[in-house]
C-alpha cells in the first residue's frame, strides 16, 4: 500500500471534524469495532446506512477499512491480536447487515464497502460483503422488483447506478424502512438521526454515461469499424477483444468442436462466435438478431452470413437468420419442436431479467438431453464484487431452472482495456469489462 492509499484510509481523512456529530458517532464506534455501544444506534431504521457528507462514508466501509494495515498501530502487533480485531470487524459487519446496512453504497472514493475489502485483502470481511449483496438480490428477485448491480456492460448484466442514487440501493433503504425516529439508548449520549440528512453524500458520476435499454437501442444508428461495433451513443455493443472468449465458449459448448451439431445463437453482433460456429460445419445453424442495422450488415456485401449462407444449409431452413427480438421468435421455435444441440446468449442493452427469462422459460424445451447452453458472462464485469455477486446469483437461478452450471476462470489481457478513452476503449464511452478475470458458464440439464 502506498503512503497516499494509506492517507487516504486514514480515520481522520474518512471521518472528518466537520461530520455532523450524529453520524460521526455512529462511524467512529464502527471504526473502533465497539459492537455492544453501537447495537443500540442501530435500532432505528436507516442508521445502519448513514452517511459521512463529504466522504460518503458507511458504518460498513468504517469497519471494514479500519482493518487497513496503516490503521492497526503497531506494526508489531501480535497475529493472535490482529485474528481478534478481525473477528470484531467481522461481528460489526455482521450486525450492520442485520440492521440493514446496504452492500453496494459508494463513497467518494467509488469504492463500495466490499471493494474496500478486495483492495486490502480482507477476504473474510469481502466474503461478507458478498453474501450480503446475493441476499439482497435474491430477496428484490423474490419481490419481482429486481434490481439489477452496476454494471456498465453491454450485455445482459447492465445496471444503474449505486450509493445513494441507486434505485436498489434505495428500494432496499424502503424495505429496511426509513424515519426520523429518535432512539434512546442507556450509557450513550440520546442522539436523533434524520434519515434524509444522513444520505445527502452524492456519488462521484460515472464516466462512462447512462445505461442503455433494449428500446432505444433497436433505435439506434450503429456503426461497425476498427474491430468494434458501437450505436450512435459510442456505446460498445461488440468488440473484437472478446474473440478470445468467443472461442473458449465455442470449445466448451461443442466439445472436441464437433461436426454436424444443431446450433442456435441468440445476438449476431459482429459475428465473432457465429463463424466459429460455422466453421464446425453443423447440421443445423439458427441466428437470432433484433437490430436493424446489424439486418442489413448480415444481408450487405461481403458477409458470411446472408442469403446465399441460408442456402447452403444441409436442409431447407437449416441454416438461418431470424429477424426480431427473440422474445417473439424463441416461442415460435418451441412450439415448432425445434431443438439444439448448443445454444449461446449474448444480446446487448437487455438486463439480468431477459437472461434469466431465457434459462427458465426456454433453455430447458430447446436444449437436447444432453445439450449445453452458453452466455456472455458481462454481469457485473465493472466491479469485481458485483462480479461474485452475479456469479452466486445466476448460478442459484440456473438451479432453480433445472440447469447445473460449471465455470471456467479465464485471464483476460488487460493491456489495452485498463484506461477508460484508451486504448481498446478509444471512441467507446462504456468501459463494459474492466476485471482480469472470465468466468465462463457452461450449463448442462440436471439429471
């Protein structure tokens, strides 16, 4: 850690004099890991999740970051003292959850509290942080009011944003509840916290814009040029450094890239996967895609993939592209008898909700007995927590599908995706991936 990380972790930089005295109480006994003094502030709904003004500073990142090397005194302090001071962070993480602290808050720092955690190697701490972000994304999927973590990927994973602003993070503040009650509390100071004053902290923006929705992309101008594909808002729809992830999905969905397979890719993009598909020669090839625009590139000069490629097929209508959105089109194959042998996802502008849609509605009638299906695993990919997040999330809804699921972690060279603008990025506004690492999904029919 550097000497400015370690400044800037530093209780007086995170808690400053100028932190109105109700929320500094509230974070200085998180700090200090003083559980029994603090259980008591936090009966009052929303205390859990107050805010340092300036800072954006959670009773959660409070706890978590007073763990920081640079903040444990001495650097002779025994391990047996540090394993203690762990567990004592651990009990006050613990209860700020059960009180209802919310997982994805960001401070000014654009670090959630789990972040905190990756970045100075708190694994149990982060382990926390996680299965309390699963549950809290379980319980909003249970509700029927999903909302999906943030994530600036183009792909099925795309979210708003979080902290104050988040709409998860404020409808989990709703469920929590929210007031300007007054708690009183024995051996304490009676302190009265109003809700709205203690989430006045505004996130720093995003660089990377607003999400993009499936409406109003279908509706926008893309251009293809440079091994990229964006829309009219420079949003990357499909990049060319995704090939290599193309490729591993092709190897795990078509083992031994076997010949003569029923195929069906739902998001043609710029084709990467479909040509790996093609080139395994099957037996029957069926393209789903939505955009116009993309239409017209399947059908214009020098495609791969246009009229005379339908024909080619091994059968009449074995080899084919179908236009629309494959909510219109996959029941219509369903109840045509259509089945697969591979079936790969990755649609651009549609969030969690479509995927998981597809995977419980559709996936098990399409896919052969001892088929596999495949999806761009984007979800949550601009932040590593919303990452295992999704991960443990997706895998409990496949499950509950029928599906059985097994991952494959794939480097990803960072060279040229580390610097927003820069780059793989020059001329793209979303940042979509910023980890080093792929989870690659395959699934398999239970039984």
């Amino acid at each position: 850690m550097t000497a400015a990380e370690s400044n800037s972790d530093s209780v007086e930089s995170r808690i400053p004099a100028s932190c109105p005295t109700s929320i500094a109480q509230i974070l200085n006994l998180a700090w200090r890991h003083q559980l029994p003094e603090l259980k008591p502030l936090l009966s009052a709904p929303g205390r859990a999740s107050v805010q340092e003004p300036t800072t954006g500073e959670t009773p959660l990142h409070a706890a978590i970051r007073a763990c920081a090397p640079a903040n444990r005194g001495s650097e002779k302090e025994a391990e047996v003292e540090v394993e203690v001071a762990d567990r004592a962070a651990a009990d006050v993480v613990r209860e700020l959850f059960l009180s209802g602290a919310i997982w994805n808050d960001v401070d000014s720092n654009d670090e959630t509290p789990g972040c905190v955690a990756a970045r100075l190697g708190l694994k149990d701490l982060y382990t926390l942080c996680v299965e309390a972000g699963v549950r809290a994304e379980l319980l909003f999927g249970l509700l029927d009011g999903y909302e999906e973590l943030e994530s600036d990927d183009g792909e099925e994973g795309e979210a708003g944003e979080e902290g104050a602003n988040d709409e998860g993070a404020q409808e989990e503040a709703e469920v929590n509840g929210g007031a300007d009650d007054a708690v009183e509390t024995e051996g304490i100071d009676e302190v009265e916290v109003v809700i709205d004053s203690d989430r006045a902290f505004v996130p720093p923006k995003r660089l990377n814009g607003p999400d993009v929705n499936s409406k109003d992309y279908l509706r926008s101008d893309l251009t293809y040029s440079d091994g990229k594909l964006v829309d009219s808002e420079k949003n990357g729809v499909m990049m060319a450094w995704e090939t290599s992830i193309m490729r591993s999905s092709v190897e795990s969905l078509l083992p031994g890239l076997a010949v003569g397979r029923r195929i069906l890719n739902i998001g043609f993009g710029m084709g990467i996967i479909d040509a790996m598909f093609a080139e395994t020669h099957p037996s029957k090839h069926h393209i789903i895609e939505a955009h116009p625009a993309v239409l017209e590139h399947v059908n214009g000069p020098g495609s791969k993939f246009g009229k005379d490629w339908e024909a080619s097929g091994p059968g009449e209508g074995a080899y084919r592209v179908h236009g629309g959105r494959w909510q219109d089109i996959v029941p219509k194959l369903l109840e045509s008898g259509e089945t697969y042998d591979a079936i790969y996802f990755d649609t651009f502008g549609e969030d969690y909700s479509q995927l998981r849609m597809f995977f419980t509605e559709y996936v098990p009638g399409l896919l052969e007995e001892e088929g596999r299906f495949g999806f761009f695993n984007g979800l949550g990919a601009d932040r590593k927590i919303c990452y295992d997040v999704y991960t443990q999330v997706v895998e409990m809804h496949l499950s509950d599908a029928g599906l059985d699921v097994e991952w494959q972690e794939l480097d990803v060279d960072m060279k040229d995706l580390e610097t927003e603008g820069e780059g793989e990025w020059q001329g793209v506004k979303r940042r979509y991936w910023t980890l080093d690492k792929y989870r690659l999904p395959t699934c398999t029919l239970m039984g």
